[in-house]
C-alpha cells in the first residue's frame, strides 16, 4: 500500500499523540519515496523536537539529491533520489556514531556535512521522547499551532515508513525490505488525516507480513447437478433452494446463504463440431448435409446452429474442407462420390455430463444416412466434438462502477444491480457468434445505471491489474474526451495509471495503439504538459519496448499527433535502418515507413547508421529491437526557460534500441535526422540541430545541442548529424531582423569578391615587408606587417571555410572554425595595438621607453586570442561546430555549410564583446589623435599647413588602420540595416587593400 500525496485534498499525514515517539538510544527508520513530479525542495518526513525549536530527526531532499537531519545538522548525499522511480531510504544510529548511516536501494551511501560542526558524538545520547512526527511535509509551531512549510512537501507517494528502537544490520535492510518496525508500523490507524489521504493498493510495492487482518467475506459458486431419476423443473428448483437455504456448521466454520440468492436453472450445453462426411449421389451439398444433420441430431433433442460448409483444401480436423470428386466407372455413370467438410454448433439440453453428451453426438454422426438415391458417410476418425464453455466470472470497471459479473452459461442472460441506483439494473449476454469457437461477453447494457466515476480523481482508488487494464483506459479516454484541460493534479493521476497499465499488462499491438490514443488525446488538450514532459516520453517509449505479439519483422502504431514503429532486427543481415513519417494534416494519423527513401510530403526522416549493432543487447534467441517515435505536437517539449529566443520549428522524432547494452553515445558514423520546418526558415534566420536532454531545467528537460550539428539547410528542410540516439528537433531563431534575398546575394558576392582582393593585396604587403629589411626597421612598420599576416589569414579560413566544411569531417570542422576565431581575435588584437602605438608616438611623446617593445606586443598580439580560443576549446568544445548558410530557393544539396561558433553565449563572450571593448579603446584614441594633430597644425607656420583633402585621407588612413568601420556592424539595426551591411560589407573586406596602399 502506498499513500498518493497528489491526491486532491491530501496533504500530509500526522502521528496520533496516542502513538508518540519514546525515548531512543539507537534506532532505524525505513520509508520508500516515489517523486513524480521536480522540485527544489520536498519533504519525506519531519520529527520535531519537543520543545519545537529543532527538526530531531528528517528526512528531505532537493532535486535528486538526498539530506538526512538529526539533531538539527544535516548531511547530504547527492543524484540518489531519482524521479518516477521507487526508492527505498533507511538510516540507522545509535549513541556512539559520529553520524547516521544512510543505505539507498539497499546499499549504503557516503554523506558529506554540510558545516564542519555535524559530529553527533559525544553531544548527543537519544532521540528525544514526545515530537511532533509528519509525513510529506516540514511542519513548525507559532503560538502553539502547527503550521505547514510551504513549498516544500512531497510531490509525489511514500510507502513503508517504520521505525525501530535499534539499529538495523546492513544485511537486514538489504534482504528484509519488508519487516515490520517495532516502535511504527506501516498501518493507518495509527496516523491522523489518513480521511483524506486514504491508502491505496500499489503492485509494485509487494511484501510479507507476519501479520494478517482477517475480514468476513461473501462468496459466490457455481454447481452443476445431475438429477437422477428426471423430475419436473420447477419442483426440482423449489426443493434445491430449501435445501440451500439451511443454516451449515463444519469444524468451526459456519455458512449462511439467502434464499433470494440462490439461481437454480436447467443447463444447456454447446459443442463446436467439424465432420468430415462422404456423399454418394447427386444434389446440392449443403442441403443435404443439412437435411442429414437436423433429421440425425433433432429427434434426439439436439439443434444444430451456425452451420457452415467450409471450401478449404486443408485437412477436415484443421477446419477445413478438402472436396474431390471421381466418377464412379460402370454401369451407372451419373453417381459420383464426393467428399465435403462442415462446421457447426450443437445445442443440448440434457441431464447428461459432458463426456456423455460428447460420446452421444459421436455415436449419432457415426452412423450411415440415406435418403431416396442419395447416401452420406461419417468415418469416427473425420469427426471432431469440442465443449463450448461458459463465459468466465468478470470483474468489468465502467463509468458507471464496478460489476462482478458471475459465470454464465452459453446465451445466457445475467443481471446485477446498478451501483449509484440500486434499484436500477445492469444486463450482459454471453454471447455465441458464427464464427467463434468460444462463447464472449457482450457489452453489458447499462443504460438504466448512473454514471459514478465523474472525474479523474475517482480513478485513484481502482487498482490496475492485468483483468482490468482495458477498462482502465477506456475509463480514461472517455474522461479525457469530457474535458479540454486537465490540471497538474489529473495529469499526473492519469500518467501513473497509464504507467501501471503497461507495467502489469501484456502489452499487444491493440493495447498499445489505445494508450497511444489516449496519449496522444492529452498532447492534443489545453493542459500544461511542462512537469510532465519526461513522463509522457518515458510511457510511450515503453509502450514500444514491452510490446509483443508482432507480425512479422515490424509493427507501426499512429495516433493523430504520434507514431511509433517497433522494428525486430536480423543481425546477420543488418546494415542500416531508416525511419520516415509522412502526412500530419489534421483529422489523419501520420503514414509511416521503413527503409523507404523520402519523397513530397515527407515531414521526419531518420537514419541509423550500421554501428549501432555493436550495442545490440547478446539474448539468445531473442532478436534485437530498434524503436522510433514519433511526436507532432512541438508544444510538448516547451522548455521552461528560453533565454536565447528560440523556438522549435520541427515536428520531433526519436530513435532507441531495447535493452541495449550501453548508451549509444559517440558514435563514428552519425545519425541522421532530415526535419520540415513548421514555418520556412528565413534567409537571415538561423537553425540549430538539438536533442532533448532529460536533466535539463532541474529535471524538467531542455534542448541541448552537444553532439549534433547541421548538415544541411534549405528554407522548408534542415538535415542534423549526431553523434547519439535520442530526441531530436530543430531550434528556429526568431530573434533575428530577416533581410531579402536579392539582397543577401548581393552581399555574400560582395564579401568574397571583397575578401578575395585584399588577399592579394595583404599577400603583397606581407612579401614585400618580409623581402626588403630596411621597410619594417620602425615600429609601425612591424605593427602593420603583423596586421597584415592576420588580416590575410582571416581573409584565406574564410574563403576556405565552406570548401573544408563540405567534407562533413567533425574534428577538421571545429579545427577551422578555432582558426578563424583565432585569426579574427589577432586582427583586431593588432588594430589595438596599433592604436596604442601611435598614442604613445603622438600624444605621449617623451619619457617612453619599453623595453623589448615589439617583442612584448607580439606575445599580447598572437597571445591573448590564443588563450581566449584554447579556454573556449578547454570549457565548450561543441561551442563550434557547422552552420550552414543557405539560399532561400536551394535544395538539401545546394545549401553552402560553414564552420563557426554555433553557442551564442560564446559568440558574444569571447567575439561580440571583445571586439567592441578594442573598438571603443581605438576610438578613444582615434579622437585624441585627431585633437593633437589638429594642435600640431595649429602651432604651424601659416604657409606650411596640410590642405583639406590630404587631412581627409589622414582621417581615413587612420579609421582603416584601427579598425573603426567594424563599427557599423553594431549599428546596422531597423530600416538602416540594408544600408549599413552594404557599407560594412565593402569597407571592411577591402581593408587589405587599404593596408597596401597606406604601405605604399
């Protein structure tokens, strides 16, 4: 038994002050937790203090992790208490430990203090006797009341809390899970609230007592009478139930009946026969095998029902019928001889048992027929008589209650009391169809019964077990039908019974398609599914890991928003598997298929690589399995918190292997994930390739995109590459202003024609300067040579980056986007150091001198972005990664890949930031540069001042040099933006060519 904390009004349970707590020594205490849903911080129990101004003894968590309290100090221990999972927690002391022992699971943990004063011994000898003792939640007092801490109770169930006045060996907290404890037990009574937070039974917490509670129960049996001699009916039904009526003792057992409850009536009994029959003579077979049948089997008071004359050519004793025919050669040419088979059901009313009845239908086919010109035959062997038997007890859960249905006869009729009127009445028939061998219930007839399970939470008190699974999720479809939103309270009841569902049943391909449904219904409602992403994806990933029954290698369930595809491999003959779905327009389930290439319409596409086998789980016997899913409701995996304005653009599919033998992580030959967009992609929009991380926003689950990275991108498709199986998905960036097309392929012609002239321009300078000595004697000169050598190297990893990109290679491709990063660090590195350069030559002029001067400059200039590029590669390697730049009008295959920073949070860390922090120093000094030549010139002889325009190309000289046109980048925003790229993306990749010809 286990107690649902979720339950609607159930809060908390209470000792009774009848069972306080007594003084101890030493002592253990044992509870099992279940967390459903994530939270900071829950609570499993609270003892306090006598006086109340400390927690004496604790149990309470947060997230996953685990604290033990006593006496006020607290240990923890962390990532033990996961969630959807039974735990068990023990902790043991007595007065001479340092501190508790605490075994998870059965196995003992390491705590770690949270204060360096937590040692228990010598300073404390007992538990105090007389607290206050609470489950679920952390409790305090105020002027003498009990008050609740908030926000901090148990999401979720306990079960077995016991306590003893001893320490308890490890052993026995291992192998006894179950033993009673002798100072609390795990019993009701003995707990206040328990009202409103009743019990209820869990099948996956199962234990041996040495106690048992005995109630008095009403049984319900069935007998079968022969009466010998034969009498009339009814006096053979008034005397039975005077007989039955009497009071019966026997040992010390004593057995009352009421007359009203006892049914006495005559049995008929039905058999299932197939016969084999040969007909010597002309005529139209079936009439007269059925003409033979009523005049052998009628007069003995046998009905022959649901006769068919079956046209198979298998054996007559498999069901079938073989018919041959061959004239009879001699003087009678017209008769022939052939050979038929025929079913049916035979229906008799007698006094006789089974066998009897069996043994006398036998005799009755055995013998020969003949009728005018016509005769038929039965051999004993090509007869074959089954019993048809009754339809079982059933136990039916229903809207309208619960209905123990008693065993019944063949077409028999029974009744039972509706429960919400019981002068109101519910029928059902066992049924006998033509084409069944087994009699079945039909739908019981509760038209007259009121309906009792008006909510969600009326379900908390069924048990689910295998009888009653199907009835279970009709329950719950029905209820979800009812509502369009459903709280956190009725989600959460619904997911565990859906869980408990696949966890008792024999999970088939109809059963799982109705949980599937019924899933898929929630996904489709108005309720907030945040808390419960993680449990949604457990349940229908299970679903396609339990199922059995498959016909053939596959089996594919859809759903309206779902699909899973559960694939059975031939090792032998595996090399690669792939998964497509098709078709999501609504009022359709998807169309899925296997190992099928995509065409029009295809919304997910995945592809397994051959590696995979080797985590294939070593069963004998058993072939491994691969499962997809499939999910086309993106607000599902709603995160909880969206910083860098992200949303996903795809629908989601997912991939996993059964019982594999290990994470299917790191692989050499990837994944391969091809997703629709929901909306197209802009051209200045940008994707990024994710899967669904579970321990993400404190266990509520997030996108992550270690491990993956596009591959290709056009404005309806994205195609990932992945190194793992999981979840997959496409995250679209709509923080973005979108630019036209036209317009974006005008600028990328710009930026490499651009990019390719100052190449040859930085390629000069950096010849010259290294040929001729005498040019790079001074400072500056040797600045600008190490300018140049990183412009130019800037200039050649990017137009060489998409080339490189386009071999797919992951490493080559974070090895590239590390140098371009680099290389983009160094150049505005030594535009900084340029600036502070001429300050000191124009501005600071006397009473400067560094020692080794240059020398220092280069470890700053090609130093500092070596250390900013090895910290980024050192703390976020998947920061780079391959993006793609695409036109709005390619295909998969035209798209143009490149190498980069895919992590925004880097980009602006290491790149955005740091380029804007030596822009606003070069500025800076820009001016006082400006101001002290305007003071030179001042100071200067009328005649020999500099004219305008080469005061002009002073200035220009001077932007060029310290990388000041850079700065319209961060000023290209709203209407200007087309503008401003154009004057960005012209000046600064010809800034080579200004470098030559400010050298010139």
């Amino acid at each position: 038994m286990k107690v649902d904390f979720m339950q609607k009004d159930c809060k908390y349970w209470l000792l009774k002050n009848e069972h306080k707590i007594p003084d101890l020594k030493e002592l253990s205490v044992c509870v099992n937790i279940k967390r459903k849903i994530n939270s900071s911080q829950w609570t499993a129990f609270t003892y306090l203090h006598p006086d109340k101004t400390r927690i004496e003894l604790g149990m309470k968590g947060s997230g996953s992790n685990l604290n033990i309290i006593m006496f006020g100090r607290v240990w923890t221990k962390s990532s033990v208490v996961s969630l959807d999972n039974w735990h068990s927690v023990c902790m043991t002391w007595s007065k001479s430990m340092t501190e508790p022992k605490v075994y998870v699971d059965g196995s003992k943990v390491d705590l770690k203090a949270q204060s360096t004063e937590t040692a228990l011994y010598p300073d404390y000898h007992s538990v105090a006797a007389g607290g206050t003792l609470t489950l679920a939640v952390a409790h305090n007092f105020s002027n003498g009341e009990m008050n609740i801490e908030t926000g901090k109770e148990l999401k979720g169930s306990l079960s077995l809390f016991r306590m003893w006045k001893r320490e308890r060996s490890a052993e026995d907290i291992s192998r006894l899970t179950c033993t009673d404890g002798d100072v609390l037990r795990w019993e009701e009574p003995i707990w206040d609230n328990a009202m409103h937070c009743k019990p209820i039974p869990d099948i996956t917490q199962q234990c041996a007592y040495t106690h048992f509670p005995v109630e008095m129960q009403r049984f319900e049996c069935l007998a079968h009478l022969n009466v010998i001699p034969e009498c009339d009916v009814g006096n053979i039904q008034d005397e039975l139930s005077e007989n039955l009526a009497k009071r019966y003792k026997i040992d010390h057992y004593e057995i009352n009946t009421s007359p009203d409850a006892i049914f006495i009536y005559p049995i008929d009994s039905y058999f299932n026969v197939i016969v084999n029959v040969t007909i010597k003579g002309s005529g139209d077979p079936k009439n007269i095998i059925e003409t033979w049948l009523n005049e052998t089997l009628s007069s003995e008071g046998i009905s022959v029902l649901h006769f068919k004359l079956v046209t198979s050519s298998k054996p007559a004793r498999k069901r079938s019928v073989e018919t041959k025919s061959s004239k009879v050669v001699g003087k009678h040419p017209k008769f022939s001889k052939t050979s038929h088979s025929c079913v049916f059901h035979a229906q008799v009313t007698t006094s006789s048992n089974i066998v009897d009845t069996q043994k006398q239908i036998h005799w009755l086919l055995e013998q020969p027929y003949t009728s005018g010109s016509v005769c038929l035959d039965a051999q004993p062997q090509e007869i074959v008589i089954s019993y048809i038997g009754p339809c079982p007890k059933h136990n039916h859960h229903t809207r309208q209650g619960l209905f123990k249905w008693p065993q019944v006869g063949v077409q028999g009729i029974t009744s039972l009391p509706c429960k919400g009127n019981p002068e109101k009445t519910a029928y059902r028939e066992c049924f006998l169809d033509a084409n069944s061998n087994n009699a079945h219930w039909k739908s019981p007839d509760l038209g007259q019964c009121q309906v009792v399970v008006n909510s969600v939470s009326d379900l908390e008190n069924i048990t689910v077990t295998n009888d009653n699974a199907e009835d279970i999720l009709i329950i719950i479809k029905d209820l979800i039908h009812e509502s369009k939103y459903l709280d956190e309270y009725e989600l959460s009841t619904i997911l565990n019974k859906l869980a408990d569902v696949i966890n008792v049943s024999v999970v088939t391909p109809p059963l799982g398609g109705v949980i599937l449904n019924i899933t898929s219904d929630i996904l489709e409602s108005e309720s907030d599914l945040l808390p419960f992403t993680s449990s949604i994806l457990n349940i229908t990933e299970a679903v396609g890991h339990q199922m059995v029954g498959l016909n053939g290698d596959s089996v594919s369930l859809t759903a309206s928003v779902l699909a899973i595809s559960v694939v059975n491999i031939d090792q032998e003959n595996f090399h690669n598997l792939t998964f497509g779905v098709s078709s999501t327009k609504k009022g359709f389930n998807p169309e899925i298929y296997i190992n099928q290439e995509p065409f029009d319409g295809t919304v997910a596409f995945l592809s397994l690589p051959s590696e995979i086998q080797d985590r294939f789980p070593i069963v004998n016997d058993t072939s491994p399995r691969v499962q997809f899913q499939f999910y086309g409701v993106p607000t599902l995996f709603r995160t909880k918190k969206d910083p860098d304005m992200k949303k996903l653009n795809t629908y989601v599919v997912s991939a996993s292997v059964t019982n594999a033998t290990g994470p299917i992580e790191n692989l050499k030959e990837y994944v391969a994930v091809t997703l629709r967009h929901l909306t197209t992609k802009k051209k200045d929009q940008n994707v990024q390739c994710v899967y669904w991380d579970f321990n993400k926003n404190d266990g509520y689950g997030g996108w992550s995109p270690k491990g993956c990275w596009t591959y290709n991108i056009s404005k309806d498709y994205t195609t990932c590459l992945c190194d793992h199986m999981t979840h997959f998905g496409v995250l679209l960036d709509v923080s973005r202003t979108p630019i036209d097309e036209n317009n974006e392929r005008i600028l990328t012609i710009i930026t490499y024609m651009g990019c390719g002239v100052s190449s040859c321009f930085l390629g000069i300078t950096v010849l010259t300067y290294t040929l001729l000595e005498k040019l790079r004697r001074d400072y500056p000169s040797k600045i600008l040579l190490n300018l140049s050598i990183a412009l130019l190297g800037l200039n050649l990893v990017f137009l060489l980056n998409s080339w490189i990109s386009s071999f797919g290679i992951y490493g080559l491709c974070i090895a590239v986007a590390v140098t371009l990063h680099y290389f983009l660090l160094t150049s505005f590195t030594w535009m900084g150091l340029g600036a502070v350069n001429m300050y000191f030559a124009l501005v600071k002029v006397f009473n400067v001198y560094v020692p080794s001067y240059i020398l220092k400059f280069c470890l700053l200039g090609w130093g500092i972005p070596l250390f900013i590029c090895g910290m980024v590669l050192a703390i976020k390697r998947d920061a780079y990664g391959m993006n793609t730049i695409s036109d709005s009008q390619m295909t998969l295959d035209d798209s143009e890949m490149f190498c980069w920073i895919q992590n925004d949070v880097v980009f602006y860390m290491s790149v955005v930031s740091y380029i804007a922090f030596i822009l606003l120093c070069n500025g800076s000094i820009f001016l006082v540069v400006l101001i002290q030549i305007r003071n030179m010139q001042v100071n200067q002889p009328a005649g020999t001042r500099s004219g305008i325009w080469k005061d002009l190309r002073a200035v220009a000289s001077l932007t060029f040099l310290l990388g000041l046109t850079w700065s319209v980048a961060f000023l290209a925003w709203g209407p200007v933006k087309v503008f401003l790229l154009y004057l960005f993306s012209i000046l600064n990749t010809l800034q080579g060519e200004k470098e030559h010809i400010r050298f010139i």
